[in-house]
C-alpha cells in the first residue's frame, strides 16, 4: 500500500518495575524508524545510568527555567521529583518521520494526549502484581522505602488503565517488542491518522465528475 507515513507519538506507560525502560530500548534496537526521547529529571541517577542516555539529569532550578520557556511538550511531578520531555528532539524526529517513543507517566501520558490527539497509549503491565515487587526488589536500585511508594503509585496508576488505547503484558521481553511493534504498526492504518491521505483521494475521486 503507497501511503506516507507521518511519524507518530507513542506513550508507553506502566507501574515502576514493569521493565519498561528495556522493553524500549529492546524495541528501538530490533527495529528502525524508532526514535526514544530523553527525559528531563531532577531524581538522582542509579548507579550505571548515565547522562544523556537514560535521562538529563538536572536540578530544580534548570528544570523549573525549562517549563518557563517553553522548553517541555509535559512534565509532572512523580515521587517527589519532577519529570519532562524536552520538546525539540520530539519535533524534530516526528519531521522527519520517526516514531517518538515517550516512556512516561500517566498524568504526562494525559497530557500529551490532550497536546497531540493521534498519539498511541500503550500501557505496559507485569504478569503479576508478586513478580511486580519481586523485579521491584530485585533490581537492587532503590531503597524499601521508596519501593513502597512506587507500588502505592502503581496502586494510583492503575485506576487510570482505561484511559490507554493498548495494554501489553511484559512476560516474556521478544514477545512484547514484537507485540508492541505490530500494534504501533496497525496503528498508523488507523483513519484518524490518515486524514490527508484520505482527502486527497476524495478530493481525485470527486474531480472524476
Ligand atoms: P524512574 O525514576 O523509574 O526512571 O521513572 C519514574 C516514572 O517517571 C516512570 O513512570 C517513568 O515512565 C516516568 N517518566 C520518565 N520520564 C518522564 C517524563 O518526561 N515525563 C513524565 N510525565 N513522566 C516521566
């Protein structure tokens, strides 16, 4: 089928631990024509994240000078700290017919919803709550208490699951990329995303008398 794609915006959201950060990069890896934005953060990194490649690391004031300009399509504020896509980088792919990839929350996940009404919400859920918290606990990363505020979050989050166009079960890593891939795949068929194509090929047809 000859049809443009325009690049499209991809929420990916789901509860701390749910292995969103690989599934991503898994999937930029596997397939072309992905482009995973950084986030903008005043948390601290983990040990093993580094600047630039996991987020921007910043603090409040640079974050707080950024909203100011203009500088973040969304941000929100999540366990206490804050967290922002930078705009350009978003634009700049989505011109050249990228898929831009937002690995975020779910209040900025509404947000860019409300900014950019073609954008995919995928949301990514563990098989289990108790694989949850084991992955949780597992990744060594994060003290018991902060564990506990991010599955009191997940708690939060979850009552918003229905706002998402997609959820994807991360139990197995190659399944989910491949499954994630082939939804973002018939999402761009969708006609509320092919307004153009779909006026143009009125607009022939009409001429024909
Ligand atoms: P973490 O601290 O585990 O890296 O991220 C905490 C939460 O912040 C995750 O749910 C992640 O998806 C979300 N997050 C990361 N970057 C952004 C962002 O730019 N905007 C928003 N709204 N949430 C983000």
């Amino acid at each position: 089928m000859k049809m443009k794609h325009k690049g499209i915006l991809i929420v990916v959201s789901g509860f701390s631990g749910a292995g969103k950060g690989t599934l991503m990069k898994q999937l930029v890896r596997s397939y072309e024509n992905y482009a995973l934005s950084i986030s903008m953060t005043t948390r601290k990194p983990r040990p093993g994240e580094e600047e630039g490649r996991e987020y921007f690391f910043v603090d409040r004031e640079e974050f707080e000078d950024k909203i100011k300009s203009d500088g973040l399509i969304e941000y929100a504020n999540y366990c206490e700290h804050y967290y922002g896509t930078p705009r350009e980088y978003v634009e700049r792919q989505l011109e050249r017919g990228k898929d831009v990839i937002l690995e975020i929350e779910i209040q900025g996940a509404l947000k860019v919803k409300e900014k950019f009404p073609t954008a995919l919400l995928l949301f990514v859920m563990p098989p289990s709550v108790a694989e949850l918290k084991k992955r949780l606990e597992g990744r060594g990363t994060e003290s018991k208490e902060v564990i506990e505020k991010r599955l009191k979050r997940a708690c939060e989050e979850a009552e918003g699951i229905e706002q998402y166009d997609y959820i994807v079960i991360n139990d197995e890593l190659e399944e989910c990329v491949k499954e994630m891939h082939s939804l973002i795949q018939a999402a761009h068929y969708a006609p509320f995303r092919n307004e153009e194509f779909i006026e143009k090929m009125r607009k022939e047809l009409a001429a024909l008398g």
